[in-house]
C-alpha cells in the first residue's frame, strides 16, 4: 500500500518486539496464494520483509478488480475491518512467495507506549495511509 522506509523498517520492527519482550509473528505465503479472503476479519498490519502482493476486490457483477499492489518493506492492511473490526471486502494474494511480519494492534499499542520514537512513525504511516487512501478514491471516476 506504502512505503515505510522513512517511518519503519524489519529492523525496527524486531528491535521494538525484543525491546518489549514480545514475539511478533511471521508468515509465509505461497505464490499465487490468497492470504486474506473478503468476508473475513483482519487482525493485522502487514509488513511485507520480501514477496509481492496483490490487494483486488470483487465488483457488483463479480469481476475481479485490483486496488494495489505492494511490495518489499510495504505495509498493507484492511483498515475497515483492522481499526473498526468490520468484515473485509479485499482479498490479499500473493504474487510471489511472500515474507510478512504480522502485527496486531495490541503490538502496535505495546511498541508505541515502550518506545518513545516509534509513536512518531506509527503516526506518520497512519497519515500515509489516509494520503494514499485518499489519492486512490479521488482516482475513481
């Protein structure tokens, strides 16, 4: 969805997990394998360490339309369903065998309140989101 590199990096990210003492969670998704389903909820902030991803959604008449692409040292989410717990409506797939880091709010919540720095990125890359957001909505006719 973004680029983080000047807010968060996998470095940051495993410095701020042992700094709390907490174990972030890794994933690896296949090629061509669709990680995050529309109906489903989604519990986390994607950090995407290596891969290639796809965000698409299904139309009314059911045809498949790409909303973005993401790649190494992106964040993805599915900010409906991650910050209001509603259900998803985008499907996250996998273009190439892809590394994550997956963070939930509540370790979002912990590195915030233990690192002082990191308040600042997380709030910078919640204005990228909007930014980004916003340009992509403004794009539709």
């Amino acid at each position: 969805m973004f680029s983080t590199h000047d807010y968060i990096s996998k470095e940051n990210l495993l410095d701020w997990s042992k700094k709390q003492n907490a174990e972030l969670e890794t994933q690896v998704v296949g090629k061509n394998q669709v990680f995050l389903r529309h109906k489903q909820k989604c519990h986390y902030f994607y950090f995407i360490v290596k891969g290639f991803i796809r965000l698409y959604y299904l139309d009314i008449d059911g045809n498949d339309v790409t909303h973005w692409f993401s790649s190494d040292n992106m964040m993805d989410t599915s900010p409906f369903s991650f910050f209001k717990e509603e259900t998803n409506i985008i499907n996250f797939e996998a273009l190439d065998e892809t590394e994550l880091i997956l963070l939930t709010k509540e370790h979002i919540a912990l590195i915030i309140e233990i690192i002082p720095h990191a308040n600042k990125a997380f709030q910078s890359l919640f204005v990228e989101l909007a930014l980004k957001l916003s340009r992509r909505v403004m794009t539709i006719h």
